[in-house]
C-alpha cells in the first residue's frame, strides 16, 4: 500500500563498513576530547579547579588565548586554537593561516596564555617576544599546560 519509503542511502553493510572505517578516527577524537592523560590521574574537579585559577588571575572580559585545553571556557573573549596539531601546522604553514595567527598575536596580545604542546609549537616565532611579554604563572603537567599571564 505505502510504496513510498524513504529507502536509505546506504545498504546496511555499506553502514557497517562505514562505521568501521571511521572508528579509530571517532576514538581518536574522543581520547583527545574527554580522556586526559594517562601519566597522572586527571579529573573533573582538577579541570574545574584549573579554571577557577584562571578566573581568578585574569579578569573575566579580557582576552584568553586557549589551545587545546579548553580551560579558557568562561571567559568572555577567549579564542582557541583548538583544531590545531602536528598535521596541521604543517599545512598551516603553506595556508598564511598560522602567520595571521601570529599577527594577531602581536597587533593584539592576549592578557592570558594557556599553552599546550600544540599552541608553543605555533609561538615558536614569538619566542622571544612571548618571554618579555608574558611570565608563567601556573604549571600543570596532568592537565600538560602552562598558563602564561602578561606581565604588568
């Protein structure tokens, strides 16, 4: 009587072998998304502690730049660098995106600094203004970041 099905995309294989293929890519996004290190026990309560310290040192309307860590997350004015990795500043680097960065950290400095592995590889070139700018304030190896407040 009803001829009119939606009939799926995919067979039911083809969604299996889909699924299947983007599995270690999903398990990868999630160990890097909500599953910390593993070489100190990380938890909720260390991250929200985290970011209390944050709110703490700097003042919530003022400019948080976050890498991956996300503790930057109540601030008002917080920019990530979130997507960033290895892979991708290789490409980064031919797309002038990585120099804008850049730019915009000199035209426009952040009051914080949360710096992982990721975002102190895209500073590289800042090195030395970074240093004279900015002193480190706090040091979490569970978390693996250092908070980098600008020096009055």
């Amino acid at each position: 009587m009803i001829k009119n099905l939606r009939q799926p995309l995919l067979s039911l294989q083809a969604q299996i072998i889909v699924l299947l293929a983007l599995t270690p890519n999903l398990v990868w996004f999630y160990m890097h998304l909500f599953v910390l290190p593993k070489s100190a026990p990380v938890t909720r309560t260390m991250q929200l502690a985290a970011v209390h310290r944050l709110g703490d040192q700097s003042p919530f309307a003022s400019r948080v730049q976050d890498g991956f860590t996300g503790l930057g997350c109540l601030h008002r004015r917080a920019d990530y660098w979130w997507w960033i990795n290895e892979h991708s500043l290789k490409l980064l680097e031919r797309l002038d995106e990585l120099k804008r960065f850049r730019a915009r950290m000199k035209s426009d400095p952040p009051t914080a600094l949360l710096v992982d592995a990721d975002l102190r590889r895209a500073l590289d070139p800042l090195e030395k203004e970074v240093e004279r700018n900015y002193e480190v304030v706090e040091r979490s190896d569970a978390l693996r970041y250092f908070l980098l407040l600008k020096k009055r």
